[in-house]
C-alpha cells in the first residue's frame, strides 16, 4: 500500500468513527483513527457527558483505547476528523489542547515521530501535522526527570 493509500484508509476510518459521536450536547462529531506499527488501526469518537466537564475527545479516546490494547508504545500516526452533525461547515479540525498533550506522551512512549493527520469531514483535504508543531515546548515526562517506559 502506498503512504498516500494508508493516509486515506486512516482517514476513512476516522470518518467511520466519527459516525459514531455521542455528542448530543455539542452536535459536533469528531473521529479519530491512531494506526499502529503493524498496520492495524484503532479508532475513537468523542464522547460526551450531560456534565460537560466529563465529555471526552476522540483522539484522547482513541489512544487510551490503544494503551488498554497494551500497544501504547506502536503508535505511529493518528488521523482526526470533525464536523457538525448538521453538515455545516467543511472545515479542517485540529485536535484541542488536551489531545496535543496526550499525543505528545503517545510520541515520547513511542519513541518516534507521531503523525498527525487532520482532515475535513468529507476526507477530501488532508493535512499533515507533527507533535512539536501543534505543541511547542510540549511538558512531557522529561520534565519529571523520567524516562518513558516502552512496555513492548
Ligand atoms: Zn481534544
């Protein structure tokens, strides 16, 4: 497969998952698709909580399913699409905040550079991101004066 299919088989997956969205408060879904080392893929969508404060993203879902897979350490790209349920708007979604944080621990487990994958919706605009560009001077566990423990 070429690296142009992968990247589209990625975000077809992230599009799947964002069918999926418990977003009832928001009406914005958001999939995401992480691929591991050996080419298998796992998946997330955000899932949100009548307390708000609970709701959790797509990304951050879809890697904390991977570490449960005990595979937290084979991630190698993550791809992220969004949208309102609605249809409106076809804009390019980049993760928040608190996912960047959490794909910066997933590349320092890693051990390798973690590519991002952002995409409309539709899956007909992709574009590439990396950890250090959407988080710079990202705190990781170097500044706990720990060094990540690949478990596998
Ligand atoms: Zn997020």
């Amino acid at each position: 497969m070429t690296r142009e299919a992968e990247i589209a088989e990625l975000v077809t997956a992230a599009r799947a998952a964002m069918a999926n969205a418990h977003a009832p408060y928001s009406r914005f879904a958001v999939g995401a698709a992480v691929r591991l080392t050996d080419g298998s893929i796992v998946t997330g969508c955000n899932f949100e909580n009548a307390s708000y404060g609970l709701s959790l993203c797509a990304e951050t879902v879809a890697l904390a399913t991977v570490n449960a897979q005990g595979r937290f350490a084979d991630v190698a790209a993550i791809a992220v699409v969004g949208g309102a349920m609605d249809g409106a708007g076809a804009a390019i979604v980049t993760p928040c905040g608190r996912c960047r944080q959490v794909m910066n621990e997933a590349e320092q487990i890693a051990g390798r550079p973690l590519a991002i994958y952002c995409a409309t919706p539709d899956g007909a605009q992709i574009v590439e991101h990396t950890v250090a560009a959407l988080l710079p001077h990202a705190f990781g566990p170097a500044d706990l004066g720990i060094t990540p423990v690949r478990k596998n």
